[in-house]
C-alpha cells in the first residue's frame, strides 16, 4: 500500500550546471512573488532533500532588469508546461518570468549527526546565508518582497522538481537593496534618510558546494578568489537638491572575516539617466581566502537636511507583531516541532530564537502542545508613498524527513544497485507506517503587502494562512495550507 517508488533519474544529478561549476552568473533585478500561483516564495523553503542539504533554503524569484545586452534576461529558461483537457495530456515550453535563487540559510537543523545541530540548538548559525548569526539576533541580509539584488552565483538545472529549470544555487554573493529606507544617525549631522544595501558574500554556499575541511571529497569547492567583484547600486531617494553630495557609511555585520578592502564611489549624477545617481561598490577578491565572508551593510545618503527632496512624503509606522494562532495542528498526538520565521520590511526573525529554553529546537515551540505563541514583537518602518512593505511568517512542522537532514550523498553517484540500496534504506524514516515519519508538514504562510493607503489611521491585522495544496504520502496529513494559523499584528501611524 505504501510502497516508496524512487525516480533516481531526477537525483542524480538532481543539480546540473549549465555552463560549468567556475562559471559565475551575474543577475540583477527586482524581487518578485511568484506570478500566477500561491506558491508566493521569498521565503524559507518548508521542504528540501535531505540528502544534498544540512538546513532548508532560503529562496526568492528575480525579475531580471532589462539591458541593451540582453546580460540578465539572457538568464531566463524556457519551462515545459503541461494541461489536460478531455484526457489528452498536451505539452508546451514557454519563457519563464524570473530566475529562481537559493542559499541555504545554516538554521534550523536538530538532528543528530548533522554538523549544524548543535550550534543551531543554541540558536546559532552553522555558516551558508546566515553566518554570524545568534539567538535573538535580527537576520540582515535576507531579501524581501519588492527589494532589487545583485546576485552571483551558480547557474544550474534543477532536476529534482520535474520539469527541470534553471536557478543560481547556491548564490555566493548577495547585494539587497531594500525598497524602504532607513532613519538613523549619520557622520557630521544629527538624523536622516538612507538607502540601506545589505552585502553578503561566501563561499559556504550549501552542502555540496562549500569550502569547509571536512566535506566529503564529491563537494564542490567555491572559489571565491576567482574575481573580484564590482557592481553599481542606484540611490533610491531623490536628490534634494543639485549641490547635495551623495555620501556612504560602511557598517560591518557579525560574521564578518573579509580581509581585503572594499571600496565605494558616489556618483551623484547618473551616467545614463542623470537622476539616477549611484555607487560602486568594489570588492577585491583575487588572492584573498576562499573562505572568507564578507558581511556588511552599506548606507548611502544625501548630505543635505533629512536626505529627502522638498515635499517627499515619509510615513513611518509602528509594526506590533502580536501573537501566531495554530487554528489546525499538524500533529494528532505528538507535541508539534515548530520551526518558525518572521519578517516585517527586510527585517527577519528566527521565532525558535525566542523560546525560554536552552535547546530552541527541542523545547520552546520546538517541541509544544499550545496552539497560541506569543511573538509580541515590534518593528519601525519609513514608508514614502506610494510604497509598500510585506509581513510575512512561515515555515513548517518537522517530520521523519527532518532526521536525516545532512546524511549526504554524492549526486553523481553511479545509478546502480548500490545506490538504490542506500537510498531506500534511508528513506525508511518518512514512511508513513513509522511514528513520526513523513515528510515536513506544510503551514502554509502569510504574504501581506501594506501602504500608506491600506494603513490609514492605523489598523488591527488577523492575517490567515495559505498556500497551495501540497502532494502527501502520510494517510493522516492532507498537504492543505490554507487557515492553519492565524497571524495578528497591529501598524500604526507615528507622528514624531
């Protein structure tokens, strides 16, 4: 009845590049939901294969910007589309909208004999896209909905989510450059307006392609020393007047080794449109280590009054995240294994980080009953108008799949019997007939996108769930997403 039946066509390879694993892709655009599907993405992937990853992916869709070379549309794929209409099964291939990026975020993992569990129990970061990190601590660096990136990384197929597609994953170098600016205090003035532009650069880009000592030998090397990388960030914020010069303060982030010297230009003036004014960001790689992290957040503002052109119009916000309601659980009998996220403006948390326990991963909402967690959280967001900035939770429910997480293989292992052996004996721990098997259970998850015109005078939010329904072995999970938890948060207009 519940035989496992494993298609290794798709496993090995389940990634293939498509130039070569030096080629490095170069990617620049806005970050976007993905069009026509509650599949929304610019998240925390709720399921990933365990045996070419330690944690799960953080992921998002890019819009490539167009350029008279064509230098980042050239990255998009032609996917095959599939219907059915009176039971003839029909196929077609049609040019994606946005490239597909993946990192894996070196958080979550309690399982044992994965190397991350035991920092990641602490609510420490084990490396990958969130090195540096601690409990408690903000996450900088992840994308949100409406921010523009640079990315580079490795451009590949993914086989392992027929049909095949192409993505940057894992991403060595991430440039965000939020859509909503900052208020804080700036070099020779009291407050004012910022771009803020998180960078985050490694080598440690995931379980099969890192620098770290003890990987196995079938894990491919990043060599970040391989370039040096340069690219140009637009100032988001209109100039305030011709004689304003276009400053920058560099602040470095935790996890931050990067021994080389970056180096930033201010272009006030732009050379293609000259309201379009910019910097360059320089960051000298070449004979540097390869395991290196470059980590820091660039603020680049104009030196005039707050930074902001004669009658700009600047809300800012008060975000009160209240509290998380499971309205269904995922677990009948057992407690429920929570791993949780939250994010308001490009501002993420690891909810887990807030437990009072030790071990967030094996206590705290790690391992509870309770339907109702507490978040009480708050966020200050500057909005100009006409803008818009997301809240956003989810994650998942850890399952069977969860405890062999990091139990590696090579993905170019012969397809022989051998391998089929070793796959279906690991495979053993999500067979619905073991307790507490299966694969992670899906939440579902809330994208709410807010402006200044939705806000109004303030507002009382109680944010459902969804998501589409995803495919399930277990018999007693039925893969639904939508109305499984209720998020409640309250914004409101600050006057000073």
């Amino acid at each position: 009845m519940f035989k496992k039946k494993v298609d290794l066509g798709v496993l090995l390879p389940a990634w293939l590049p498509v130039e070569n694993y030096n080629h490095i892709a170069v990617l620049e655009g806005a970050v976007i939901p993905q069009p026509n599907s509650k599949h929304i993405d610019t998240h925390v992937s709720p399921g990933d294969f365990p045996y070419h990853h330690y944690t799960h992916d953080l992921t998002f869709n890019v819009k490539p910007d167009v350029t008279p070379d064509s230098r980042y549309t050239n990255l998009l794929a032609f996917s095959v589309v599939r219907s059915e209409k009176n039971g003839v099964v029909s196929a077609d291939t049609i040019l994606k909208e946005y490239v597909h990026v993946e990192w894996e975020t070196g958080l979550g993992a309690n399982n044992d004999g994965n190397i991350c569990a035991e920092l990641n129990k602490q609510g420490k970061s084990c490396g990958f896209y969130s090195s540096g990190h601690e409990r408690k601590d903000v996450i900088w660096n992840w994308p949100t909905l409406g921010d523009w990136v640079h990315v580079e990384g490795l451009w590949l197929w993914d086989r392992g989510h027929p049909p095949a597609r192409t993505e940057i994953h894992p991403a060595r170098l991430i440039a965000v450059r939020r859509n909503i600016p900052v208020f804080m205090k700036l070099k020779g003035r009291q407050w004012g307006y910022a771009t803020r532009v998180d960078v985050y650069a490694s080598g440690d880009g995931g379980a099969l392609n890192n620098n770290r000592a003890e990987a196995p030998e079938y894990v491919q090397k990043v060599k970040m020393s391989d370039k040096d990388y340069k690219f140009r960030v637009n100032q988001i914020l209109p100039r305030p007047s011709n004689n304003s010069k276009l400053m920058y303060r560099i602040d470095s982030r935790k996890g931050d080794t990067y021994s080389g010297k970056v180096s930033v230009v201010s272009y006030p003036v732009g050379d293609v449109n000259p309201n379009d004014a910019f910097v360059e960001i320089s960051i000298p790689w070449r004979n540097l280590p390869d395991t290196d992290v470059f980590a820091r957040t660039i603020f680049v503002y104009w030196d005039e009054a707050e930074g902001l052109a004669a009658g700009a119009v600047m809300n800012k916000y008060k975000v009160s995240v209240k509290s998380l309601r499971f309205r269904h659980r995922k677990e009948f009998i057992s407690k429920a294994e929570y791993r949780l996220f939250l994010e308001v403006g490009g501002d993420w948390l690891f909810l887990n980080d807030f437990a009072d326990a030790e071990d967030i991963l094996d206590d705290g909402i790690g391992k509870t009953r309770k339907r109702n967690i507490k978040i009480d959280q708050e966020f200050t967001v500057y909005l100009p108008e006409g803008k818009e900035f997301r809240v956003h939770a989810g994650g998942w429910e850890a399952d069977g799949v969860n405890d062999i997480f990091g139990r590696l293989m090579d993905q170019y292992a012969p397809c022989n019997a051998e391998t089929r052996r070793w796959i279906m004996d690991n495979l053993d721990v999500i067979s619905p007939l073991k307790l507490k098997g299966c694969m992670d259970d899906h939440i579902g998850e809330v994208h709410a996108m807010h402006s200044a015109a939705d806000i109004g005078e303030g507002k009382s939010y109680a944010m459902k769930s969804d998501g589409r329904k995803e495919k399930e072995i277990c018999p007693c999970e039925s893969g639904r997403q939508k109305n499984i938890f209720v998020l409640k948060y309250t914004i409101e207009p600050v006057t000073n």
